[in-house]
C-alpha cells in the first residue's frame, strides 16, 4: 500500500432503504447507458461506514462524496443524509450535491443545501443537450461563486471545447472535470482526439483534471494501460491541476480498492515527493477546500 495520504475525490454512498432517497441509476431494471449491466455494486447500502471499514488500510484521510441519489424528488435530502453520516464517521469531508442548474428556483435549492450542510463544496448537474452554452443553465452556474462552489463536470473530449469557454466565462468558478474525461474507447484513434480534448479544456487555467474511473472502460486495466491516459492528464493541466479518486465503489467492479491507489503511486513514482503529495491530497485540499 502506497505511504502516501491519499484525498479520495470521487465516492458515491447510497441507501435504497430511505424513505426520501431516489436512485434511479441503482433500480434493477436500470441498464447503465456506458457501463451496462452493473448488477454487482447493486447493494441495498453502501455508505460511509461501509467505506470506512473498508478503506481503512488504504491511507484514506479525507472523501469527497458526488451526487448519486439522481431521480429524488428533494435533492437536498441527500445531502442531509451525507451530513448526518459525517457528524457520525468523518467521511464524507466534502459533498459535491445534485441541482438543476437550469432551473430558475436553482437559488433556493443552492441555498438548502448550504444550510444542510457546511461540507458542501460544489454541483454536478448531468445537463443535456448542448446545455453548458445554455442561459438558464448558465444563469444557474454563475450562482456558484458566490459560495465559492466548484462545478463538478462529466464531460467528453467532444465537448471540451464549450467546457473550457465555460471554464474561462466564470474564472471565479473552478470547473472540475470527472473521470479525465470519462474516455469510451482505449484504441489508438479514440486516444489521440481525447488528448486533443484535454489539452483544450487545460487551456483554461481554471479548469482542473480529477484522475478517477479509468477501469469503467477498462475493465482488465494494468498499470501501463492506465498510463498514457493519466500521464497526458498531467502534462496537459499541470501537477498542481491534477488530482485522483477512486470512483469507489463503482470501480469495486474492475478492482480492489488498494490496487487502485498502489496503481496511481506506481505512475507517478519519480515525481518529486512534493508532487506526489500534491496528486494525492495538497490539489484536492485546495481545489475543496478541506
């Protein structure tokens, strides 16, 4: 096991037994439309203490929780739960919630969930069609800063374009981008216009890369398959814009949860002791503020 702290930037933690809690992504009819039958992390609950007990080895100081109670009909009630699991646990540090930020009431909802929770650090808001161009999308996205939220963003290289002239329209927002991009595909074509993506997204200096979920799709990964993907992320946005996540415990189904983080400390071996800290939890502790 990697010596190093290690800032876990991406978990989902979920409990199909609330009352108040939806997750659609979970149903047993539900098929994944880029994972497709993720029928073994289907658990009834995965939660904080399940994380805990079962990072406890693994060096975990701190974790950053994203929405995954996606279909409830209050998203705040999410962040409640998260809230009272991290009075209980520690964990999560950080909460990345769930809003539409097309929605014209999105104020109101920004606003609970401040006052659900002082850990709340930032929005991911799976928008569709070409919404990151959108006014009312938009309108809603400018509402972060007064917080001094972060956008968390799930994005192909196909639309980096319109992420980093969303990046570089609200400079006081950093813009997180999820799973380096998400890649679909590991041949040599695919590669070559996602590295095209990240470098144009890196361009703005606000834009930051989190390094997690590689194994979605690439199931039998290996740390030199790993490699160029996480490398270019580096190169394009720089150590100090960089960060991993585990992506845990989607990723349960690709790997065990060391061989994860001992994969990350294996890549990025010969960097200085100061850029390891950096990429495994001083990037992180700035970009969330925790």
């Amino acid at each position: 096991m990697a010596d190093l702290a290690f800032v876990d930037t991406h978990v989902h933690f979920w409990d199909l037994s609330h009352p108040d809690l939806r997750y659609v992504w979970l149903e047993p009819e539900f098929v994944h439309p880029q994972l497709g039958d993720i029928t073994p992390v289907k658990q009834p609950r995965y939660g904080a203490d399940e994380f805990v007990a079962e990072t406890r080895f693994a060096n975990v100081t701190k974790a950053v929780h994203v929405q995954a109670a996606i279909g409830s009909a209050d998203p705040v009630d999410e962040t409640r739960w998260l809230e009272a699991a991290a009075e209980r646990t520690g964990i999560p540090t950080a909460i990345i919630a769930d809003a539409r930020l097309s929605d014209p009431d999105v104020g109101a909802t920004l606003d609970a969930h401040a006052a659900a929770s002082s850990r709340l650090r930032g929005i991911r808001d799976f928008g569709e069609g070409d919404y990151m161009r959108d006014p009312a999308w938009r309108s809603g996205y400018a509402q972060l800063e007064r917080y001094g939220w972060v956008c968390d963003l799930d994005c192909f290289w196909e639309k980096m374009d319109a992420a980093r002239d969303l990046a570089r329209d609200f400079p006081g927002i950093p813009l997180v981008l999820d799973h380096a991009g998400f890649p679909q595909a590991r041949d040599s074509e695919y590669f070559d216009h996602w590295r095209g993506g990240i470098s144009t997204l890196a361009e703005a200096d606000n834009a930051v890369c989190k390094i997690s979920g590689l194994g979605m799709k690439d199931p039998t990964w290996t740390v030199d398959s790993l490699r160029p993907w996480v490398m270019h992320c580096i190169e394009a946005f720089g150590v100090d814009r960089c960060f991993f996540g585990s992506n845990w415990p989607v990723d349960k189904l690709f790997s065990a949860y060391p061989d994860v983080i001992n994969a990350y400390a294996e890549l990025i071996a010969d960097f200085s002791p100061a850029e390891q800290t950096a990429l495994f939890s001083g990037n992180a502790e700035r970009v969330y503020r925790i």
